[in-house]
C-alpha cells in the first residue's frame, strides 16, 4: 500500500536516524516544504570532532555533549547550503527537547511530526506559544489522517 506523506517522511526520518553516531540515540531529522525535502539531520559530533563511536560519550548531567541534536543538524544544513526554512514541517523520530524547538520556532518551523515521545513541558509552552503545531505520528496513524 502506497504510504501517505507524514509516513513517507517519517519512514525517511527514521532511515536518516540510522546514520546516528551516538550510541546512547539514534534520531534522524527531515524538514520539508510543499511535499519537497530540504534537510536532513541526524544526530552526532561536529564536523571535525570525534564521534562518540569512536572515542565515547561526553557524559554531562547525563546527556552526550559530544553529539549535536538531529533537528539542530537539520537546521545547520539549511544554513549552510541556503535553504530556507520558513514554514517548513519537521518530521522527527523523537520529540524534539527545549533547545531544539526554539531552534524550530526561530528557523520558522511551522509544524512538528514526532514518533517517539520526549515529554518536555517547556518546549511544549513555547511552540504553543508561538504556534508550531506539534503532533504524534501515532495519533495520525490511528486517526488514519497520513496526509
């Protein structure tokens, strides 16, 4: 059967993720426009930093200081190749933390599609706040409504 485009993206979100060279996740990041992709992301460490497959996890509070978030990887890459963003959907593996959605709603970001949640009550204030819909993949799934 012929996927609906939030599974298209999505099942291309996920194929991004397996490029992940963190460990402890893998997520992977599509931002589109129109049906169209423009980036990509996934996350890992900087250009020219070792990643943490090769030298291990910078561990700070628990979490990797190594590796650069996906969706901020997604962003860099509209950044650096002179996409814009503005209005574009996110399809992401996992919901995206604070830092990540003001990148969103500072990138223009219109619309979020997650599959795995990271429950974040902050980062849910603030797109609310500036109006970046944010929705679960599993309830487009159930509602049948994979655009």
């Amino acid at each position: 059967m012929r996927p609906g485009w939030d599974e298209y993206f999505m099942l291309i979100a996920r194929t991004v993720a397996t490029r992940a060279t963190c460990p402890r996740a893998s997520v992977g990041c599509v931002l589109t426009r129109e049906r169209r992709i423009l980036t990509t992301g996934y996350n890992g460490a900087p250009r020219g930093v070792a990643h943490c497959t090769d030298v291990g996890c910078l561990l700070v509070h628990e979490h990797c200081a190594r590796a650069t978030h996906a969706e901020a990887n997604a962003i860099v890459q509209g950044a650096l190749h002179g996409v814009g963003l503005e209005a574009a959907t996110a399809y992401c593996t996992h919901q995206p933390c604070t830092n990540c959605s003001k990148l969103f709603i500072s990138a223009g970001i219109a619309r979020i599609v997650y599959e795995h949640a990271y429950p974040d009550p902050i980062a849910a204030e603030l797109l609310a706040e500036a109006g970046v819909a944010i929705i679960a993949f599993a309830s487009l799934e159930t509602a049948g409504r994979s655009a």
